[in-house]
C-alpha cells in the first residue's frame, strides 16, 4: 500500500499558474486596449463616403463635404504611391 504524501509544492509534471501568468495577460489585456483606442481613433479620420461614389451619383466631388475640395486627386498610375 502507498502512502501519499500531503505537501504544498506541486509535482513535477503538474503545471501550476502564477503571478508571472498573470502578469502576461494583463499586459496583454492592457495592449489591446490601447491598440484598439488607437485604431478608433484612426478610423474616425477615415472619409465616410468615397469620392468615386459622388461621381457615380452625379454629384460634384467636394459637395458631400467629406474632405478637402482644393487638393488635387493624387495620380495612382506611375508607382501606385500617388506621388509624382
């Protein structure tokens, strides 16, 4: 007959969490709070309504009021950055 022993440190096959777990998902809880602020933040400068679809309307481009009228539409078809 075996007799098992009681004792407060765990075996060593067993795994056990601890502070150090705690403190990576924490940290990780913490990152995805500031990242999805971040991207919120980002996503409210973004223009509700595209250029392309005022033309597809009929509308003039600036008069949905949803970005700069004076700036020129960048040119894509040299090096796709729309910069000369």
């Amino acid at each position: 007959m075996t007799v098992l022993a009681s004792s407060s440190t765990p075996a060593a096959g067993q795994v056990v969490t601890g502070v150090l777990g705690f403190l990576v998902v924490a940290g990780m809880g913490v990152a995805l709070f500031f990242l999805l602020r971040s991207m919120n933040k980002h996503l409210r400068n973004v223009a509700r309504q595209p250029r392309w679809r005022d033309e597809a309307e009929g509308q003039e481009p600036g008069e949905g009021g949803d970005g700069p009228q004076d700036q020129p539409e960048p040119d894509y078809s040299r090096n796709g950055s729309g910069q000369a």
